[in-house]
C-alpha cells in the first residue's frame, strides 16, 4: 500500500557507469518530481513532470534524463556517472500546486 | 545568500520544552509556506502550511510575517518523538509547484 516507492533503495556504483532510478505513486496525482539532497542535506528540486510532460527543469547536467512513460511512473537515469552525484535522490508527486508526497530515497553512492 | 535560510542547530531540549524555529527567505514574491518534518535517513513530510494570519495545529504553531520574509515555528510540551529536522519551505509562486527547502534546523528532545 505504499504511495510513492523508489528502486532501488540503495545504489552503488563506480564512476563513469550509467544508472536508472524507478519511482511509482499509486496516489493518483498528475505531477511528479525528483530532488536531490546532497551531504549537507539541502534539498533541491531537479526535475518536474505534469501529465508527463516536463514542467520543471532546473539547472542539473544533461547526464541527467528524466523519463515518464505514463502518469504514475516518473523515472530517473544518469549517464557517465561522477563522484559530485552522490546524494540522496527523493522523487515526490502531487497534485498540480498541492501537498508534495515524498518517496523514501535511493542513497547513490559514486566510487 | 541563500534562497531560504535556517540555523541548521541542532537545538537540545528537554521534554516538555517549548522550542522556536525561524526562517527567513529571499524571495518578497513567494506565495505558499510550509514547515516539512525529516526524521533521520527518512523522506521528508509535510507538517503543516503556514497561513498569513498565524496558524495551530495541536501543539504546534506556525507564524508568518511577509514585511520581514520572515517564518517561525513553535513547538510546546516538546516531546521525545519531535526528535527531528524540520525543513523551511517557500514556494515562489503559484504558476508551478516548486518548492524552495530551507537546510533544516535539528531538534534533540531529550528525557
């Protein structure tokens, strides 16, 4: 009965590899998000997806590709992976202009 | 300086306490307000909205002074599951949904 799930929940991996991050909400919302929370934990919107169509794109290197394949799903894939990219990343979703529902993270840790 | 600023703390307090958060933000257009609680290694999750006129909600009490760009938070009877960060939030305006995090004050409630 989870709201919004996230998978992997923990992520290891050498630089330069490539990697996807899987996030659902069966809360019906029509937005979804993803932010990153770096070491000194401020969070930071990266991406935001109405309808599946991209709203929101903040300033993040195009490593990052979002993808959304229908309104419950929003996923997160990222090439040439850096040591910089470490975090914690929390995909969210609401309805449009409504309470945000986090995901519990996917803890990506670049060796 | 940063778009939404707190005193990252941490702030130690006994139980029974009461404990005040502030919050100041940049931005003199934004429109919605929030405090976001984080438990440890959790997803972040909406404690309440802040209203212009001051808002409660149980032993919580959430205040606003827009001249100032200024929020607080107040927090009676403090007790041992208020062990937390507790997340500033602004919202710049209505046209999208993205949400400005502060970095978090901590909170240790101690027996």
């Amino acid at each position: 009965d989870t709201a919004v799930s996230q998978t992997p929940k923990y992520l290891v991996t050498q630089m330069g590899n490539d990697k996807s991050i899987k996030c659902e909400q069966n809360l019906g919302h029509d937005t979804m998000y993803w932010y990153k929370q770096d070491s000194k934990k401020f969070l930071k919107i990266m991406f935001s997806y109405n309808n599946k169509e991209l709203i929101i794109n903040e300033t993040v290197p195009n490593r990052f590709s979002p993808k959304s394949p229908d309104k419950a799903h929003l996923n997160l894939h990222i090439n040439s992976l850096e040591l910089g990219d470490s975090a914690v990343y929390f995909c969210a979703s609401s309805h449009y202009q409504e309470t945000q529902y986090f995901g519990p993270g996917t803890r990506l840790l670049v060796l | 300086r940063k778009e939404v600023e707190q005193d990252p703390g941490p702030f130690n307090v006994p139980e029974g306490a009461t404990v005040a958060f502030n919050c100041t933000y940049s931005n003199s257009a934004s429109q919605s307000f929030f405090w976001y609680r984080q438990d440890c290694r959790k997803e972040p999750k909406l404690l309440m909205s802040v209203y212009s006129s001051g808002n409660e909600d149980g032993r919580f009490t959430a205040q606003l002074n827009r001249a100032s760009q200024y929020i607080s938070l107040l927090i009676r009877d403090s007790k041992l599951s208020d062990s937390a960060t507790y997340l500033c939030v602004v919202r710049p305006d209505n046209a999208g949904n993205m949400l400005t995090f502060g970095g978090g004050t901590r909170l240790m409630v101690k027996p």
